[in-house]
C-alpha cells in the first residue's frame, strides 16, 4: 500500500499528458481476465438474472455491455445466444491490443459452439449450432493475427465515457456491466445516462466492487476527505469513486431506475478494518452499511 504522499504524487504524474501517453503506449490489455469461464460467468450472471425477472434477453435484442475491458468475449457470447447487437462502451481503448489476443477468441468461439449449455439462454430448443455460427462469422472476422468486429454486431464504442453513450433515448434492451461503476468519476450522471438510453421495461444489471481497491482487507480510502482523495485518485486509471451501496441505490433510484433485487455480494468481516474516523460523506452510514463489500443491483427501467 502507498503513503498518501507518494499516491498524490503519482497521481499527479498521471495527469500531464505527455506522460499518459506514454503510459498508454507502453500499455499491455488486461491479462486478469482471458479466461473463457470468466466471460462465461460474466454472461450468465447478468443476462441469466434478467431472464429469472422476465426478461427475453439476449433473443433478437440490444445489449451494452459498459466497461468490458480487455477482451469483447461477452459480446461474442451474447451474439453466440441470439443477440441482434451488443454496444460495448469503454472510456478507455483496451482493445486496441486485441491483435495479441486472435487464439483467445478463436478457442471461445470454438468452446462456445462446442458448448451451447454454458450460454445464456433461456429455451435451449429455440438455440441452433448453425445460426450461431453464422452469427458469430458475420460479427468477427480473423485475418492472420488480428481481429476486426463487424459495428453493425458488436460496436466497440472507445474511448466513451458511460456518462454520454452516443446511443438514442430507449433504444436498449438489457445493458449491465461488472467492476465498473465504482470506477465512474460521475456515477448520478452515469445512472441517468442508463435511464435515458434503455427502453422502458428494458432491464439492466450491475455488479460492483465496492472493496478498496490498496486494502482489500480494509476501508482505509475511506478516512481521507473528498479533496484529499482527488489529489490521491483523480487520475489514475483505476479511479475509485468510493460511493457505498446506499448511495448506488439512491443514484439508480433518482435516476428513475426501479430495483427488483439488491444483493450484497460480500461484506466485511473484520469490523475493526473500517478506520476510527472517516470522512463526512460515509459518517452518516451505519456499520451495516459500511461493511457491505460487494453488490448486485437488477432492476428495470
Ligand atoms: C476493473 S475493469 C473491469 C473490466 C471487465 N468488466 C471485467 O470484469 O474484467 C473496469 C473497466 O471500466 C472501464 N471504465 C471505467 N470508467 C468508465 C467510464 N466512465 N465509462 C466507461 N467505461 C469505464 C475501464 O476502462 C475498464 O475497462
């Protein structure tokens, strides 16, 4: 863990542009999560809990995945199930960096045709092997080692902020995201871009990290004042806006978002980990707030 000294500064760093390009330049993808079963999960979580509320999703629907990160594996899946099209929105080019990952999704087309019980799909019978390869054909074409999707399939909107998704009013099905919204610098905004985008009676799904992100075992980020922590966070890459559970519930709930289910996903253990004095934005939370870690919001517009 850094001092908060030496994270101002780097921070700071972070900031001048020269640096970030740099930075950007010399950036790899995301290597945590290439991994086939984690899109998988990804997939079945959100599209499996809007379907459990009465959602048809993906058959012939919309979808916008924010913040997919390094690979568009969810948007292969989702299109493998029957999507018409999957809008994946990512404030910064992660994929860019897709020519290093050709075998990755060359192996998860391959284990998705092979598999269709791990895809998100309500009635298997209406699934067909043939469809769902000429789908996948028409959205991703392979030429040596690089990989380009067809927009009118997946669309890979990036660099875009989640707070102005170039997307018309009610024009989404089912849009989520996962370890994203803690990441937002503007969640309200973001929340209300949701609204304005998905269809009323669209649905969409989140789940978010709420750990922090230096001290996985603890609340520490929570001690230090708003302004403290811009000088510490504001421009880094992995910002984190430290919002809590209630104040996500609120945002949706402002935003005209209605919540079907609100599920902490992990909670604290150690209550001595939350600090003795925090700053005044969480002092009005009780411990049961504090301590809640992880969660996953479903809900419907
Ligand atoms: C922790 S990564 C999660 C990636 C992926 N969803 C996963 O589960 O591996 C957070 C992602 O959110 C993106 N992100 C952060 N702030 C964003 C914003 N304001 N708008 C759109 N994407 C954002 C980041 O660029 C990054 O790709």
């Amino acid at each position: 863990m850094y001092s908060p000294i030496a994270r101002i500064v780097r921070n700071q760093l972070a900031g001048i542009p020269l640096l970030r390009r740099w930075r950007d330049a010399c950036g790899e993808p995301l290597q945590q999560y290439h991994d086939i079963s984690y899109n998988v999960g990804v997939c079945r979580h959100h599209i499996g809990a809007a379907q459990r509320l009465g959602s048809l999703a993906p058959l012939g629907q919309t979808l916008v995945e924010i913040g997919p990160g390094g690979n568009l594996g969810n948007a292969l899946i989702l299109i493998a199930s029957g999507a018409r099209r999957v809008y994946c929105v990512d404030n910064y080019r992660h994929v860019d960096f897709q020519f290093k990952l050709t075998q990755f999704y060359r192996d998860l087309i391959a284990d998705i045709l092979a598999h269709p019980d791990q895809l998100p799909i309500t009635d298997p019978a209406l699934w067909d092997r043939r469809r769902a390869a000429q789908a996948l054909a028409e959205a991703v074409t392979f030429a040596r080692d690089t990989v380009t999707f067809n927009p009118d399939r997946i669309a890979y909107l990036a660099p875009c902020d989640a707070q102005t998704i170039p997307l018309p009013d009610q024009s989404i099905d089912v849009l989520f995201s996962h370890a994203v919204l803690e990441h937002v610098k503007h969640p309200a905004a973001v929340c209300r871009e949701f609204s304005r985008i998905i269809k009323p009676g669209g649905y969409f799904s989140h789940v978010i990290d709420l750990r922090d992100h230096f001290d996985p075992c603890g609340l520490a980020m929570l001690r230090y004042p708003a302004w403290l922590w811009h000088l510490m966070s504001s421009n880094s890459h992995g910002h984190v806006n430290r919002c809590r559970a209630a104040h996500f519930e609120q945002f949706f709930r402002d935003a005209g978002l209605t919540l079907l289910q609100l599920q902490a996903t992990a909670i604290l253990g150690d209550v001595e980990r939350i600090p003795m004095v925090i700053s005044k934005e969480f002092s009005g939370l009780s411990i049961k707030q504090l301590r809640i870690l992880g969660l996953s919001v479903v809900g419907i517009r």
